[in-house]
C-alpha cells in the first residue's frame, strides 16, 4: 500500500524517468526484504507510474491526448473516470496477484 500511493503521486510528475531513477533504489531492497519479486516490484512500479502520467494534475499524456484531438482537458476527465477506475483495479490485480504479472516472464524461464 506504501508504495502504491507514493508511486502513484510520484507518477503525477511530469516525467517517469527521474521517478524510477530515484525510487527504485529506495524500495528496491525494501519490497526484496520483504520478500516481494524483483520483477513483479518493477511490474508494479512502472504500472503505477504509467498510471499517474495520465492522471491529473499533471498528466503529460492527458495534455499531449487534448493537444492531438483538441478537446479540452475538462471535457475529457469526465468520459475517462471509468477508465481510471478499470486501471486502478488493474493494478490491484497485478500487486496482490503475483502471478499475472510473473507468468510471462515465466514461460520465457526468465523468472
């Protein structure tokens, strides 16, 4: 739950890189002691990042989307709540359920 909710406001920033540069070396032995997969943390971080690139207030992808289509920001955060919904209980999916996002890296004997 920590990381979910700092991940996710961390994701609100303009750029994904720093986000990953900084944290990962914070909560990397942290989820490790804790007995979290390595793969399925990176998973994890990254998903939320992805998530908060596209969420306001920041929301980089949200801005380039309206710039493209030219609709407005405040026409668009309406239609998109359900989809924030379903990502959201996507990522839910992936952190409590390790096998969804270990299962591809297993059947390639990556994990």
């Amino acid at each position: 739950p920590l990381i979910h909710g700092s991940a996710l406001l961390v994701g609100v920033l303009p750029d994904n890189t720093p986000a990953v540069l900084i944290f990962t070396p914070i909560f990397l032995p942290i989820v490790t002691e804790l007995g979290m997969d390595p793969v399925h943390f990176g998973i994890m971080m990254i998903f939320n990042l992805c998530i908060g690139l596209c969420t306001p207030p920041v929301g980089s992808a949200l801005f380039v989307g309206c710039s493209v289509s030219g609709v407005k920001l405040q026409a668009l955060i309406r239609p998109m709540l359900p989809f924030f919904f379903v990502l959201l209980l996507s990522l839910m999916a992936v952190t409590y359920i390790p096998s969804l996002s270990l299962f591809l890296p297993g059947l390639f004997g990556m994990h």
